[in-house]
C-alpha cells in the first residue's frame, strides 16, 4: 500500500490522496469499483481487490502467490482485477475515483 507521504512525493495531494488511500483500504477487504486513465488515454472501469479469499482466477480457483512478490516502482497501484482473474496495476497520477456501487 502506498503512504500518504508517498503519494505526496508524487504530487498528488488533497482529495485524490484521500481517495487513493481509501481505495487502498477499502480493497483489503472487499471488491471496489473505481476509474483510472490506461496508457492509451482511454478509460478503465475496475473491479479490484488486495483481499486475498476473493481474488478468484478465471477458472474459479483461488489465486495463490508463487514465490516473492516483485518491487514495484512507487508510483504504480498494484490490484487484482476481480472481472478478469488477474493481477492488473495503474500509475496513482492517473487514478481518476472511486465509483459508487
């Protein structure tokens, strides 16, 4: 989970902080719909989660780690994507809301 310092060091600030760290949060725990902007400027409707029993791949099994977890650069927001069984990951400056269920 990113700090609110760390976030702060990447310029975001105010409201989006909050947010980001609401997010964060909020996914240990359940499945969150939320908006960031891809790469290609398009944008991406999630369903994601940190919240491991419900992190289900495509064919119905639970997603297990295999082996250490890679560094990530600090400005990348790592979920599991709920709707496609697989690990997805967004840049925090991109992140555009949470979405209400």
């Amino acid at each position: 989970m990113k700090t609110r310092e760390e976030l702060v060091n990447l310029g975001i600030e105010g409201f989006k902080a909050d947010e980001i760290m609401l997010l964060q949060e909020k996914m240990m725990e359940q499945a969150v719909k939320f908006q960031f902007k891809k790469k290609d400027g398009s944008i991406r409707d999630a369903v994601g989660t940190l919240c491991r029993k419900l992190m289900k791949q495509e064919d119905g099994t639970l997603w297990e780690p295999k082996g250490e977890s890679k560094p990530e650069p600090a400005t990348v927001i790592r979920f599991f994507d709920c709707e496609k069984g697989l690990w997805r990951c967004f840049t925090a400056t991109e992140f555009i809301g949470l979405v209400a269920a």
